[in-house]
C-alpha cells in the first residue's frame, strides 16, 4: 500500500504550435510601427491660420520664424514651434476691471481698482487735486521672438509701464483739461507709453489708448460744483451788466451828441447874433458921432413905439412942465404895467 501511495502521475503541459504565435508577433509589429509613423507624421508637421506665425527653435536657439499660413514641416521631436497671433487687437483696462461680461440680456458688470484709478493732477500749481481715472489700451504682438523671450510677464510690465506714464502725465494737466478733453489724455500717454513698451523689448504695439472716464472724488466734486455755480452767476452777472451797458451806452452817446450838437448850433447863433449887434453898434456909433442928436432922437422914438404897442397908456400933460405923466391902464383880465 505504500508503494501505491508514493505513484507519480507526470501529464506534461501543452504547447502551442507554433504556427499560432506568428501572426499576432507580426500584427503587433505593424500596430507599433503605425504608432511610431503616426507620431512621427504629426510630430513633423504643424498649420497656421491667417494673423499667426511660428517662432520655431532647435535645442533651444531660435531658427526661424514662419509667416506663411498652412502646412507646414519641421523635424519631430528636435523642432518645437510656438505660434503667436500678431493679428488680433488685445484689450488692457486700467482703473477698474470687467468683473462680468455682457449678454444680450444682461448688462457688463465693473469693478473699480482704487489703487490704480487714484492719480494726481494738476500738481504744479498750488490746487493739486486727485481724479479717477479709468482707461482702455489696445495692442497687439508686432515682434513675437521679443514678445515670448524678452519678457517674463507681458501684462504686468504694461501695467507697470502705463502706470509710471499715467501718474508722469496727467500731473502736468488741469482740472478742466482731463474733465472736459480726454482727448488730450489720450495723445500724451500713447506715445509715451510705446518707447517705454520699446525700451523693454516687448514686441507690443500700442494701437489706442482711449480714456473712458474721468471724475472727481465726491468732497472734491462738491466744491468744484459750488465754484462752478459761483462762476455762472457771475458770468451771469456780467451778461446783465454788457446787456445793459450795450441799452444805455448809445442812448447816451446819442444824447450826449444831441446836446453837443445842439451847443454848437446855439453857440454859433450866439456869435452871429452878437457879431451883428457888433456892427449894428459900430454903424450906429458912426453915425452917433456924425450926428448925436438925431441918434438920441430915434433911440428915444424907438423906446417910445416900443411902450406904446404893448401897454394902453394915458399922457398927462395938465401940468406946466416939461415931466410927462403916463399912466398905464390895465387891460381886460389883466394889470396894467
């Protein structure tokens, strides 16, 4: 019984014919070298659209840049491409941010930057204020081998470029000037702004610089607002005064020519009248002297008409003598003389 226990029964394993292994061994080959030419199709070849090209580097050193839009080749897994759009316009906010965009059923919502939108103005006089300044900046990439090597952090170079050209600028502006021209804004910062951009190797063009709006702080608005309303009552003021200057004014030079022209014509007739007394007397002296006695007679014969024309007179000659009494009678409604 004991040898019977110890039996080994050996049944061998079987194995497959060969035959078997041959064609998934070949299959997998071509699934692998399908692979690898697919990797190698698309690793060697790239597209570019309209606006975009391609700084292309081996190992690291820039060999070139590719302008052409389309099919393009490069050597797989050597060459490494990086396409920039040097078409499209990006847009840049200063003082505030577009905390949600528009719909077109809902409108954009904002954000102010206080630490941005803060700049002083006017600070070469002694009435320094501060504005609120918000402000857009358009540019796009006109260099992209500067614009991907030479700056770390595009954004926030612009930012800090255009924050030293702001708070530089607007310093030499007035109130009035930034409240009512923002054009003038406009024209100072974008050229600045570009050298600095330039002075930086960027690759940024700056395409508009456009001043959304300027404001006062609330105090400084209130004060400006009452000056204001000060200035038009006194421009009004003046208005009235002009107005009233421009009535007056040729009704009294009109006066005043009368009454000089008037004074004139008097003065004139006063001359001419005493130059003729004047003459009237000198030939009556002349004949005075001539003969004195017929001149006293008809200077009295005159006086005498004179008398009686214009008085009712009663002649008393009762009385021897050589005094003769008049008597004036009066006449209806009236006393006598």
């Amino acid at each position: 019984m004991q040898e019977e226990d110890n039996i080994i029964i050996d049944i061998p394993n079987p194995k497959p014919p060969k035959d078997f292994m041959k064609p998934i061994t070949h299959i997998a080959m071509i699934l692998a070298t399908v692979f690898i030419g697919a990797i190698l199709i698309l690793g060697s070849v790239y597209r570019l659209s309209t606006g975009t090209v391609a700084v292309i580097t081996r190992f690291g050193a820039i060999t070139g840049v590719n302008e052409q839009a389309g099919i393009h080749f490069k050597v797989p897994f050597i060459d490494k491409v990086q396409k920039v759009d040097v078409q499209s316009i990006h847009k840049m906010e200063y003082g505030y941010r577009t905390a949600q965009p528009g719909t077109p059923l809902q409108d954009p919502t904002y954000a102010d930057e206080n630490a941005e939108e803060q700049v002083i103005i006017e600070a070469k006089s002694n009435n320094a204020s501060i504005i609120l300044l918000n402000l857009i900046v358009r540019y796009q990439v006109n260099d992209p081998i500067n614009y991907l090597y030479e700056v770390d952090d595009i954004e926030g170079t612009m930012r800090l470029a255009l924050e030293d050209v702001i708070r530089n600028t607007l310093p030499s502006f007035s109130i009035n000037e930034a409240l009512q021209n923002k054009e003038l804004i406009d024209e100072a910062i974008l050229p600045k702004f570009q050298r600095k951009l330039d002075k930086y190797n960027t690759g940024i063009k700056i395409v508009q610089v456009t001043t959304q709006n300027v404001s006062l702080l609330p105090a400084v608005e209130e004060t400006r607002q009452k000056v204001e309303e000060s200035n038009q009552y006194k421009q009004g003021r003046e208005e009235e005064a002009q107005k009233y200057a421009n009535t007056v004014l040729p009704t009294a030079k009109a006066e005043a020519t009368k009454l000089y022209e008037d004074a004139k014509g008097y003065s004139a007739e006063v001359i001419a009248n005493a130059n003729a007394d004047v003459a009237e007397f000198e030939a009556l002296y002349s004949q005075y002297v001539k003969n004195p006695e017929i001149v006293k007679e008809k200077y009295y014969l005159d006086a005498m008409q004179e008398i009686l024309k214009n008085n009712k007179l009663v002649i008393d000659q009762t009385q021897d003598n050589n005094l003769l009494k008049f008597y004036n009678i009066p006449t209806e409604g009236g006393e006598g003389q």
